[in-house]
C-alpha cells in the first residue's frame, strides 16, 4: 500500500448530484484511491444509470437517506440554490460526526444556510469551491482530470473543526488540486469580479443579440473573438442563476464598477478621444498579457 | 500550367503592410500560385526583414513609390486610421489602373476617405473584409492557412468597377476563402454587433480589473471562462483604437443598446429574480448552443 492510499482520510463516501464537478471529483478520488467507496444520491435517474455506466461511483440510491448511512464523508455537489434544502434533509439522516463539504461557486450564503440548518454539526461542515470547470455539465462531461493542477479554494471560518478541514483538504490534493484558504467575502468578492461578472456580461450580449429580428444575419458573420467572449454563454443557466442570485450583492458591486468604466469608455468613444480608448487598450493588453504569461 | 494558375488575375502585387493578415494573404497567394511576384512597403524595418525571412515577400523597400511601381494590384494591409493618409500618398505614384483593396474592419469611413483621395482612381478600389484574426501580431504570426474556409466580406459601391472586383474575389478564393457581398452599412452595423463590441466590453472588463489595488489577488484567480473572455483583450490597441473611432456610430449604437440589457438585468438581480434571470440566460445558452452548432 503506498504512501498516497494509506493517507486517504475516508472510506466510504455519499456523492450527492453527479455533474460535472461532482462526477470529475469522484472518479479522481477513486483513481487515486480505488478502495474508497463511493454511492450516489441524485434525483434525476439518468445521472445515477450515467454515474454507474461511467465508473463514477459503486452504488446509487434515489433516497438521500440510504445514500449517507454510514458514510464518513459527504460532497454535496448540487447548484448553490439547492443547497439550503439539502443541509435541512441532511440533519436527520446523517450521522451527527460525518464530514460535509460542497463545491458550490459562492461561499458567504453556503455558510449562512449551513449555520442555520445543521446546529452542532455545522463544525463538520467545511466549505469549498473548485476552480475549475466547463460549459458542458452532467455525469458524461466528468473526468477524473478536471482539478488537476487546477486551485480549490476553501473558506473555513471560527466553527469550523480543524481535522474536518485537513481531511478535506487532503482529499482534494489527491484529486491533483492546489488547496488555498480564503476568507468567505474575500472569495465572493473575488468570484464575482473574474467569474460571475464575466457570465453576466457574456450571457446578456448573446441575448441581446439573438433577440433581434436579423439575428440570423448577424449570428453568421461572427467568427473566433465572439466565439471565446461567448463560450461561458453557453452555460447551465439554472445553475447562473443560483450563483448570481447567491452572491448578489458582490456581483451588484461588480456590475457597477463594470457600468461605470463602460460610460467611461462611451464617453471617449462619442468625444473621438482616440488616446484615451489607446490608453485603456494598452493598459488592458498589458495586463491580460502578464495574466496569460503566469506573471500573476 | 493547372487552371487554378492560369486563372491568376494578377502578376504583380505590393503589399502595403506586413501585419498578420497581409502576411497571410501574401503566404496563401504565393502558395496558390508561386509564379506571382510580391513586393511589400513597410515602414518597420524589423517587419521588412521577417518578411523576406518568413517568405511572405519577394522584394521589400522602404519607399511607396518604388513598392508600388509596375505592380497590377495594391493590397493595403494597414490599420483602417492609416488608410485615409495612405490613399493621399498613393495618387501621385501608382498608376491609373492600378486595382487596390483593403482588409479593413470598417467599411463606410475607408469608402468616404478613398472617395475623396482617390478621383479617378476610386472605381479601381475594392473595400475587404477577411474575417479571420487572431490575437497576434506582425509577420512572424502570418500563416498561409488563416482564410481557409473562412469568409471575406467585399463592400463594392456604386462606382466599383466590376472587373477589378471579380478580380478581387478570385484572389481570395484562391487563399481558400468564402466570399460574400454586403453592403458597407450593413457590414459595419453587423461586425460593430459581433466583433468590435466584443473587444470594447473585453478590454473594459480588463483594465477595471487591472486598476484595482488588490489586482494581483483578484487575476491569481481567473481560469478558464475569463481566460476565454478576455482573450481578445489582448489584440492590437492600435488596431482598435483605429476601428473603434472608424466605426464609432455603429459602435456607439452597439454600445447603447448593450447598455439596456445590462441595466436590465442589474434590475433583475438586484430584485432577486429568479426566473428573469433564468429566462435571459436560457435564450442566451440556446442561442450560443445553435450557432457553436452552425445552425445559423
């Protein structure tokens, strides 16, 4: 037995909801630990024939209570909208020290509704959010390489117990990943400027687009620059929904400041200002240059 | 001799400009058909000596006169803010029946600035499009293979001279390019729509970001829906700067109605609405689905 399996903290986990995040992060856990049991709860009975057919996980069950009897470890791999509801259903099927962590894309409302619903058990409750992920969703989009090399941000705060929180982060580092702590409203802060406000902002051109009358026209002469600022539009719009919703009032912020540097941007446009628009441009090829060569 | 050979429309070209598309075009003709002769003007040295490196040219000067002397077809692979200088500087040394065409992104302002410089001339001017780019720049991103299968816009006016267009199309045709027509006030409405409004709320995106004093925090953790965003925040500012003030009142239009949407759905987050936020990014992920599928 080597080093990496004999440091694996849990031995039977529930995997409720196999998405794409849920499904990538079993099939990880289980390349790198192949003892490890994992069951699913998901409601939607393609996913769990999916989950099985895939290799995803060992069983499935469609109560939520069968699916965390016994298990040491639960992911919650749900949209943050569902989230609320299921710490509820949780509390009294679960065994009072089971380790929970979720993956959700907001992390200040997660912790609310957690400390609301689950009381004492709200220590083991550690809350995660993987930076990875893809336009495509659902059990047949996951791969066990999704997180490698890729950053999972953790956001445990005064409550939260310590061994919980090295146990998850230790599971996650055998899924490849880069485990970095932050504060809760530090990383909503944050996932708002360079994740929720860029799927806002691409989402509503393509809608704005595609809701004129000679969007057929217009759609065919779009070529490789609209096709990668519109990638993200074609994401899980339940899931945007739940994580705009969830992080409200950070992405308002965002939405203001972006609204603001676009009047300024208007304002030199309609004046002719050409050094101006020139110092924007450059000012943003600089630092777009520097992110992609991994000075940041 | 094959008849795609035969079939060359002209013998001798001077490039004005070894950027990235001139480049390509120049690569893609001589591969079509190596018995043509191309002499670029490029007022770089160091774009002078790679393009002689790369092969894009046979002949470089540092002179337009002596560049555009005995040649059938002027290329102006220039930024569109260049053009109107370049017209004026073409007069007196090109001869009368020199066809010219541009690879501009914006078509209305080039057409007026050709009108007003060429005279004469004017008919033998062919305003272009190819709608292929890439976030690179010069002669050493050139590549003989950049319009393949893609498409090139030609504005043709009423005084256009039908010859020296047919000639034009052909020699796209030949760099493996799909040729449409479109009217110069159309085009500059669709491609402010689907190209040069992309690249403003990009750029915008970036510099807010970029001007924040915990930048370096916030751009740690961009992946990959932003690396897709702002890729083309990373194009050209000159070349920007240039189509965004030629193409101002479309862009404006485009800028103004993008505007709505987005207040509109700051109105809808900000009222916590679900299903308006739901509705918006449904229409918006169907729309992007079908074109990323080539329906439209």
């Amino acid at each position: 037995m080597s080093e990496t399996q004999r440091s694996l903290p849990f031995s039977k986990i529930a995997l409720i909801g196999a998405g794409l995040i849920g499904g990538s992060w079993a099939l990880a856990i289980r390349a790198a630990y192949p003892q490890v049991q994992i069951q699913l709860y998901d409601s939607l009975e393609a996913h769990r024939l999916q989950a099985i057919e895939q290799g995803i996980v060992h069983a499935t069950f469609d109560s939520l209570e069968q699916a965390v009897a016994h298990v040491d470890l639960i992911i919650l791999a749900v949209p943050v909208g569902a989230l609320p509801d299921l710490f509820s259903q949780l509390i009294p099927v679960m065994g009072p020290d089971t380790v929970m962590t979720d993956v959700g894309s907001t992390k200040q409302g997660v912790i609310e509704s957690a400390k609301e619903a689950l009381g004492a058990a709200f220590c083991h409750f550690v809350p995660g959010h993987p930076i990875s992920g893809a336009e495509k969703s659902g059990p047949l989009a996951a791969r066990a390489d999704l997180f490698k090399d890729k950053r999972v941000v953790l956001t445990p705060v005064a409550e939260t117990d310590l061994t919980a929180l090295e146990k998850v982060k230790c599971l996650w580092e055998l899924a490849g990943a880069e485990v970095h702590m932050l504060d809760a409203a530090q990383h909503d802060r944050v996932f708002a400027a360079v994740s929720h406000l860029p799927h806002l902002l691409s989402y509503a051109l393509v809608e704005e687009l595609a809701s004129r009358p000679d969007a057929d026209l217009i759609f065919s002469y779009a070529a490789g620059g609209f096709r990668d600022f519109t990638r993200i539009a074609a994401s899980h719009p339940t899931m945007w929904r739940d994580i705009s919703l969830a992080n409200r009032e950070a992405l308002l912020k965002e939405l203001d400041a972006y609204s603001l540097k676009l009047d300024e941007l208007r304002s030199a446009l309609a004046k002719g200002d050409g050094p101006a628009l020139l110092t924007l441009f450059q000012r943003a090829q600089i630092a777009r240059t520097n992110w992609s060569s991994g000075l940041n």
